[in-house]
C-alpha cells in the first residue's frame, strides 16, 4: 500500500498576499527597533514641537518598510516560510 502524499499550490495571488503580510510584520518589527533606538525622537533644542512627535512614528514606519523592501533583515522571507508550511499542513 502506498501513500501519497499531497500537495496543495497555493494560488498566486495568495502567494502574494502572504508574501505582503510578512512583508509588513517585519516592516512593524523594525519600526519599533527604530523607535527604541531613538531614530525619529524630537531633539531637545530647535525640534518641530508636539507635531513632529506626533508624526515620527509615521516616518519610521515608512524607512522600515524601505528597510524590509531592500531585503531587511531576512525575518520576512522566515515567516513567509513559516506561514506558508502552515497553510499546507
């Protein structure tokens, strides 16, 4: 008796959706290692106020995404992985 085992593809545009997923977790990740190492914080002296504080998380967020763009630190092709194995099973 054999067993086969089976295969499931999962449509492109899934593919796609999962790979933007885990895109952007690391995107989230990074922003806030960005944020605890004080990139984006308002300089004592000559800062923009309560708005610049308001909109640096906005900023981060978008040079993290630039970040896991140009191949980041590799946590997003894991969890595509990750994610991935697990729709399978």
């Amino acid at each position: 008796m054999e067993i086969q085992a089976t295969v499931h593809r999962m449509a492109p545009s899934q593919e796609k959706a999962l790979r933007e997923a885990a895109r952007e977790l690391e995107a989230n990740f990074l922003a806030e290692m960005l944020k605890s190492a004080g990139i984006g914080k308002t300089p004592e002296a000559f800062g923009g106020g309560a708005g610049e504080d308001q909109f640096a998380s906005f900023m981060r967020l978008e040079q993290a995404r630039q970040m896991a763009d140009n191949g980041g630190i590799g946590l997003a092709e894991s969890l595509y992985h990750a994610l991935k194995e697990r729709m399978d099973d």
